[in-house]
DNA sequence: GTGCGTGCAAAGTCTTTGCAAACCG
DNA sequence: CGGTTTGCAAAGACTTTGCACGCAC
C-alpha cells in the first residue's frame, strides 16, 4: 500500500480516504475482476457515504498510472485488476463460454513473437491481452453437442 | 453471399434484404472493423429506411451464426469482421495507444499453447482474442518520452 | 487557505426491448 | 397466411459530467 501512496503522491495527486479504501479492496480482494459496482459494494461497507462515481473516477486514476489494468470480458461492464507492471508476468484469460468462469493461465510465448511484430511491423509493444474462450473442465464434461 | 444466405436459411432465419444488405456492408467495406453505427451508416445509403435496431438485430445474430466475430477495442462500443472460421487462420490486433490505428498480425503460436493449456487446464479452446497495445511505426518516431 | 476531490443527480452513450405493422417463405 | 422481422420510440445498463461543498497538503 505504501508503495501505490508513493506513486499517487508522486504525481501530484492527493491520497484520500476514498482512494486508500479502493485501492485496499483490491490488496485484500479474492476475486480478481472485480467491475467498478463490485467495487463500490465493498468500499461501501468501510465507508457507506462513497460514491459511486468516485469509485468510477479513482478506477480511471489507477488505471492512468498502472496500478490497475482495465480489463473487458465482453459482459458490457468494465473489469479491473491489480497490475503486476511486468509485461513477462503476464497472464492469459480463459473465459469459459458455458458457465462465464474465468481462469488465467501463464506462459511466456511473448518473448518471441514481440521480436517478430517489432521487425515485421515497426510495433513496439508496451502491453497485451490475450484471451482465450472455450469450455472448462466441468462445462466440457456436461457439453451436450 | 450465397454461402453467408445458406447459412441463414440452414438455420431457419429469413433472408431479408436487410439482412442481405448488412452482409453486403461487411463484404464491401475496406473498413475492417466496423462498429454497429458505422454499419448504420453504410446501409442507411441503400436502404434509408433501415433502423439502427435492426443493424443491431443483425450482427447479434450473425456473430451468434458465426458469420460475424464481434470484437472489443476498448472503445467503448463493439466492433465486428467477418468471421474466416478457422481458428488457425486467426490473427491478432496490434492497438497503438498512440494514434489508435488498429493493424492487423498472423502468426501461428496457438497449436503449441492449444495443447498445454487442456494438458494443464483441462480446458477446450474454441476460440480466443489476442491483442497487443503499443506504438506504432509512426507513432513510435514521434513519441517525445 | 487553496485547489483538488467528493457526492449527488442529471446527462450521455451504447444497446436492448415492446409493440404494431410489414414481409418472407 | 402465419410467424418472423422490422421501425420507432422508450427503456435499460454502464459511465461520465456539472456543481457546490469538503478535505488533503
């Protein structure tokens, strides 16, 4: 926690009570992909007077210096996680398309194929989203087809 | 567009000519990823007529038939392409965060990662999203950082 | 104290839905 | 003809914005 004060701190911005209470709901959170209402329903049990397009501002704050990365599962609602500022730590998302469990999954193939884009292209890649749909375990076992 | 009306028919949808004329947009238009108001906007010169309900109507269904593939950049609203339904001729999109242009990238990595992620997961790929963010050639001359 | 940040409510954007009329097969 | 599909307008879902008040520094 000290380390993300440091870094809104360090951008001039102030780190109020509101944004300490985000961000902790995410240091402290299992589930992993929490949309912005998700969020607002956790913060609002620490402080029930938050708002929640304050909830939507500091998500976009966070999102702007890298703590967070936004993420889409294609549900209409945005989805954030803690950013680990590591493209190689990097992970990849199965969504499963029966019952919508998404996993994550790790494997540095990108070491390669970034090499190949950067002379093929002239694209220099700062970051990534890989995302993988399909049927998990469970749902294949009960898949009908 | 007899294989795309086929399609439709197999599965006891009519071929409307606002159907027809949707298609026609996406095999027309050099514009590879079209959001449901550029496709409004495109099928509005054909048919004044023609409501953005129905354009939405439409690419639901169609990606639904996998004639379509509905993609998500970020921006706020879906985009779709044409669907070459074949997952190894898939390829990825390179987003600059610069100027936004979003290119195209093939390369085939996934039959590789295809067998360890069921191996490790148990987990069936059907499908999956790949796209880099970055800097483009461009971009990247001009960037000040 | 100053100006950035907040809460609230209203507005905005994209998408979906209800319904009567139109149309495909 | 009958059930789909359409156009329109209204509603819905998520997100952003305007503004007066409050708080971090």
């Amino acid at each position: 926690m000290n380390t993300l004060k440091k870094k809104i701190r360090d951008h001039k911005y102030k780190f109020t009570s509101q944004r300490q209470v985000i961000l902790q709901a995410f240091l402290d959170s299992q589930e992993n992909h929490m949309s912005a209402e998700d969020v607002f329903n956790v913060v609002k049990q620490i402080d029930p007077d938050i708002g929640l397009a304050t909830v939507y501002r500091a998500l976009e704050l966070f999102s702007s210096l890298d703590l967070l990365k936004k993420l889409d599962f294609g549900d209409g609602r945005s989805r954030y996680e803690i950013n680990d500022n590591n493209l190689s730590h990097s992970h990849y998302h199965l969504i499963c398309l029966g019952c919508g469990r998404v996993t994550e999954f790790s494997y540095d193939f990108l070491s390669e194929i970034k090499d190949k884009i950067r002379k093929e292209n002239g694209f220099e890649i700062v970051d990534y989203q890989l995302k993988f749909y399909g049927y998990c375990k469970d749902c294949e076992k009960n898949k009908i087809q």
